[in-house]
C-alpha cells in the first residue's frame, strides 16, 4: 500500500489525544448522554446513590460504613470515566483524521458557465452556490469546487488530497475515468465538468461525517448484542433487587445472627454481575472497525457495510478495471480471406473514431501507424458517428453509401444478418484465435460485409492470483464478470485465478445474478467502477467503488477504494471478520468475567447475613469488605485494560468458522474466567497490606 497517502491513520499524538480523551470523557458525565448506553447507565444511578449513602454515613458520623461506600462510589465513578475514557478515544482517533481531511476542503471559486463550451461566457461564484447539472470551467492550477463528471475536455489532476497518490491521474470526457472529486487540482489542460452534488454534501464531506461519527449508525449485529446486553442488565438488576427481602426476612424472622445485607453492597454486586465490560467497550470497537478501515484507504458510508464485509461470500469482479489493467490496446488486425488488410485498417478507424473510450483510441492510432497516409485527417468530415452503446455492443459511422460498424461478434453476426450479408468462412476461427489467447475480438464490418478482426490485448494485474487463493482460504467464491465473449472469458479467468465467470454479461445480467446469490442465502460483495456497474453495486451487500470510478458507481457504492486497488476487497473482509471477532472475543471474556466474579462477591456480599457461606471463600480473601472493594476496583481497570485491544481489535487469521470459534472460546473464554480470580485476589493483597 502506498506509503504517501496522507488519508491514512496520521501519526497521532497520543499523550494529546489521551488528554482531550479524558476532558471529553467528564463531559459524558451526564444523563443525556448516558442513556444511550443501557449497560453503563445502570452503572451511573448507582453511582449516584452510592454517593447518596456515602452523604448519609458521613452525616452519621458512621466513619467505617463512609470509608467503604466512599471507596465503591469512587470506583464506580471510575467504571463510568473508563467506559467514557474507551469511546472518547477511539472519536478523538476520528476527529484527528477528519481534521487532516477537512484541509483539503476549501473554499473555492467556481467559474460557472453559461453555456455548454469553454468558450462560453461565465461568472465567478463560490463553490457552496453551485448546485446540480451547473457546468463550470476548471483549467491548469484550478481547484475542482464539488463533484461532478467532465463531459467535455481531458486534463490531468492532482488527487493526493484526497487519495494521497503522488502521481497525478487524467480525467476525461466519456468513458469510465470522467467523474472528478471536488477538492483535487487541475495541473495542466482543462474540463467542462458537470455538477452532480449539492453543496454540503461532496464526497469529501461525506468521508469527514463519517470519520467524526456524526453518520455513524448502530449495525444489526451491534444492536442485537446491545439487546442482550439488557436483558442480561435487567435478568440481574430483578436478581440482585429480591436479594435485599431475603436477606432482611432472614435476619428479622428466620433468626439468623447476622445482619442485613447493605445497598452500597448490592449496587456493587449488580454492578460487577452486569456486562459492564463489552456495554464499555462496545462504541469504541464499532468507532475503531471504521478507523481501521480508513487506515486501509478505503471509505464505507455505513458501518453496516464494514459488517456485512465480515460475512461475506460471494464475490463479483468486474474484469475491466479490476482483475485487468483495463485500458484495452488494439494490437493487431486480422482480415477475413479476400479482404485487404488495408481497408480492413481504414475502417477499424472510422469506426472508432466515434468511440471515446481507450480501447476506441488505441485502434485509431494502430490505424494511424499502418495507414499514415490517413492519420493526418482527424475525423471523418462528412459522416455520422454512432458512439458506443452497452445495449448494442458496437460503434461506428454513416457515410455516403457506407454504414461502418465495429463491435462484439455476436452483435456483428446479427448485424450482418440484419444487413442481408453472410458471415465469412474462416472468421470464427479467428475470433476463437483472439479469444482463446485472453484477447478481446471486435469484428469490423462494411454494409453487409465483414471484414475481419482487431485484436484487443488485457493484461492481468499482478498478483492478482495469490489475493484470490487468500480469499479462497477465507471461504469466498470469487466470480468474474465480464461483457467478452465465452472464450476471452475463460482464458482470463484461468490466468487470473477465479472460481467462476459471467460472460458477455450486461447491467440487467449481473444484476440478475446476484439476486439469485441473494435468494439462496449468500452474502454479496462486488467491485466496480463503470457506470454499467452501478446496478449491481447497489444490489450488492457490500459494493466496493474505485476512486477513479464514475459517479454513478460512487453513488450507488457503500464503500470507495481511494487506492482504486479492486483486490483491496481483501483487506475489507479481513477488517468485516475482524471487527465482528473483537466484539465476539470481548463479549465471551465479559460474560466469563460476570461468572468468575459471582464466585468472588456472593460469599462475601452475604456472609454478614449467612455465616455459612464464609466456607465459599475459596480465594482466601481478607475480609468481606475488602473482597467487595477488590471486585469494584477490578470490574473498572479491566476497561482500560481491554481499550488497546478495542481499538486495534483481534487479530483475524484466514481459517475456518469452527477453529476461530474455538480459538476465541480458549483465549478469551478461559482467560475471561481465570483473570478475575488473579486479579481480585493481588488487588484484596495490596488492600490489606495497604
């Protein structure tokens, strides 16, 4: 990954973010704020009332009971700082990197035209006045105001504010690399770029919202653990309250010795019985699951997405862009028997002087070389050029007398049929030729007639087949989709390492195919960045867009790849896997926790009111007051223990659902249970040598 890109997770100053952490974590201290953590704010009426007693025993000139609720007030108060202290950290991470981001917005002025040229007339307003379908003017040195498409022009762009790429990109009109980001600078030529956002709400914009948290939802799985949280809040706050009339029907009528069990004890037993750990923890492990993911240079407008990343299955790769370099060259011409290859040459080019695209391009200049007799006449000066369609699948011109067409040989083979022509012996043989050598064939044609093949070259990108073994081992069936015919398919397919193909496959197909994932139960995930993307990637649960994609594929993505590095799905799974394990890890070691201290705190809570139970003692504690204190103290540290883990979160190695499973139950289940007992007794030691 580069090593340059400033979106990146900075070098933090942790000693400052630590400071402002704390500052922000006594901000918290309030009941608003609070009630959106059911766990914690249980915690902070009990503090509360703690704090009440404590009031009550100092006024009772009670200096034994005012030591001891003192200290559990002060420890529940500090419960409540650490829980605070986990979350504010992890926002104080997103503010840092929203800070860094939000210097490459800045106010520009637009010139907006008046007309649909660059010649036009235009005025100059700021970039926050531009709305929709505005078309402005960005030359060399100009900042680009907002998003938008370049529907007339080719320039080169800076993109490191926002990618962090030193090397600049080209943007231009028509194709797949026309969608331009507000706030990236113009080096050298111009655009005529269309406005296709509102002010306020830019790409940019929506990665500060973001990072910061302010669009940050709570995922299904977040709120159904949140859920349980409750009832398991709510199973021992009915437990611990019964508590208190058995304790003061067995002192006053079943005649036992001792005495009734005090308030600040069952606060204390409730507090340290209840999930407090994973209810602290919990916000900053979604907080730092979006950090992680920005540290990979990726950009998720939903936590959703980075979830459902960790549950993925299936997924869909668009060929062009993404397992090849994409920008197909035309490297060869090959005419049918009886054809000069010369005019096949000529009219590849007229054919694709229309086409905007690379791949149009390159067949122009290959013709150029060939025919350089024809290079110097730019255009075809009395002829109608037919762009590219998705739909038909060829571009071309109407010339006096000639109707010129390139395009996939099945739409040739119609057109030719449509046209009363035949197909050529010998052509097929060709096409299959190109095709089985993981080139592309387009068939050119002439009236009726076919004249034979350009041969288009992809190049798979590096590496590519080891990603794909790695997302094999993760249990994710990769398929390829492509608009070439059967046979490129396949070759590419094999070259590149895929588990399955889609060829000649349009919008509606691809979209129509994940349906079908969808309804037999698999989560989807897709890559994309052409506008005939867009379909799909809203279709998809989690659709990754490259940066350099169409807006039209941004918009309809849950995630943006600033990298435009496709095989980058890899580390999102990874970061999915890994933010659903850390919850998981740290709920299973919270709940082992509740368990292991129920053994430390009941003997000692009731002792006073069953003697008996003294003989549960197993830790050897120093005293039923220390041993309530130790527990208090230990059910708060262990959250800023556990914060580094939190926010770094668990590692996620590549294996099975079942070993994870039972990796995460020996690590963090066993070591749930065995660590309070440790604890609580070396705390109970330094309170009594204290």
């Amino acid at each position: 990954m580069n090593a340059k890109t400033v979106t990146k997770a900075p070098a933090f100053a942790w000693d400052r973010l630590a400071r402002e952490a704390l500052i922000e974590s006594i901000r918290k201290l309030n009941v608003r704020h609070q009630l959106r953590n059911p766990v914690m704010f249980v915690v902070y009426v009990g503090s509360w009332l703690v704090l009440a007693l404590f009031g009550r025993d100092l006024l009772a000139h009670d200096v034994a009971a005012a030591d001891f609720t003192g200290a559990v007030d002060v420890w529940l108060w500090f419960t409540l700082l650490f829980a605070n202290f986990s979350e504010s950290l992890a926002e104080g991470q997103g503010k840092a990197q929203a800070a860094s981001l939000r210097q490459a917005r800045q106010e520009v002025q637009a010139k907006r035209l008046q007309g649909p040229r660059p010649d036009s007339p235009y005025e100059t307003v700021t970039g926050m006045a531009l709305r929709p379908d505005d078309l402005v003017l960005v030359e060399a040195g100009d900042i680009i105001p907002s998003d938008g498409e370049a529907v007339l022009g080719i320039a080169s762009v800076d993109e490191s504010a926002i990618t962090g790429e030193s090397a600049p990109v080209i943007r231009e009109a028509a194709g797949d690399r026309s969608a331009v980001t507000g706030g990236t600078k113009v080096l050298s030529d111009r655009l005529v770029v269309r406005i296709t956002a509102q002010a306020g709400e830019t790409f940019l914009d929506r990665m500060i919202k973001m990072v910061e948290g302010a669009s940050r939802r709570k995922t299904p799985n977040e709120i159904a653990l949140s859920i349980l949280l409750v009832v398991l809040t709510l199973v021992f706050l009915v437990v611990t309250i019964t508590l208190f009339p058995f304790s003061w029907y067995s002192v006053h009528y079943a005649a036992h010795a001792g005495h009734v069990v005090g308030i600040t004890v069952l606060v204390a037993l409730l507090v340290c019985l209840i999930p407090t750990t994973i209810g602290a923890l919990l916000p900053a492990i979604g907080i730092a699951g979006i950090m992680r993911l920005l540290r990979a240079n990726v950009v998720a407008t939903s936590g959703r997405a980075i979830e459902a990343a960790g549950d993925v299955d299936v997924l869909f790769l668009d060929k062009t862009g993404t397992i090849t370099y994409g920008n197909r060259q035309a490297a060869a011409f090959y005419a049918v028997t009886g054809i000069d290859p010369a005019r096949l040459a000529a009219c590849a080019r007229e054919a694709s002087l229309a086409d905007a695209t690379p791949e149009g391009k390159s067949i122009v200049t290959l013709a150029d070389t060939r025919l350089p007799q024809d290079a110097a006449s730019g255009k075809v000066s009395d002829g109608v050029l037919i762009p590219f369609s998705a739909d038909t699948r060829m571009s071309g011109v109407d010339l006096p007398g000639r109707r010129i067409r390139k395009g996939a040989p099945d739409a040739m083979r119609r057109w030719v049929a449509d046209e009363g022509g035949v197909w050529p012996d010998g052509l097929d043989r060709v096409v299959d030729k190109v095709a089985s050598g993981g080139a592309t064939p387009l068939v050119v044609c002439e009236n009726h007639e076919a004249l034979g093949v350009v041969e288009l070259k992809d190049v798979v990108k590096s590496r590519i087949r080891e990603r794909f073994a790695a997302l094999r081992t993760m249990g994710i069936r990769t398929v390829m989709v492509t608009g070439d015919n059967p046979l490129t398919a396949r070759a590419i397919a094999t070259e590149a390492g895929v588990d399955d193909f889609i060829a000649e496959a349009k919008p509606e197909a691809k979209l129509a195919r994940i349906q079908e994932y969808h309804k037999e139960g698999h989560m989807v995930a897709m890559t994309g960045d052409g506008t005939n993307d867009a379909p799909a990637l809203a279709q998809a649960d989690v659709a990754l867009c490259m940066a350099s994609g169409t807006q039209a594929a941004r918009e309809a993505a849950n995630m943006v790849d600033l990298d435009s590095n496709p095989t980058k799905l890899l580390e999102i799974v990874a970061i999915g896997k890994q933010l659903l394990i850390t919850r998981g890890s740290l709920t299973t070691f919270s709940v082992a926790n509740d368990v292991a201290k129920y053994f430390a705190i009941i003997p000692a809570a009731f002792v006073g009111t069953y003697p008996a139970l003294g003989a549960l003692n197993i830790m050897h504690l120093s005293s039923p007051a220390h041993a309530i204190l130790a527990a208090v103290i230990f059910n708060a540290v262990i959250i800023p223990l556990l914060i580094p883990l939190a926010l770094r979160g668990v590692r996620y190695r590549a294996a099975a659902a079942k070993d994870l499973l039972r990796r995460n139950i020996w690590i963090y289940g066993v070591g749930g249970l065995v660590a309070p007992f440790v604890g609580i007794k070396l705390i109970d030691m330094l309170l009594a040598w204290l």
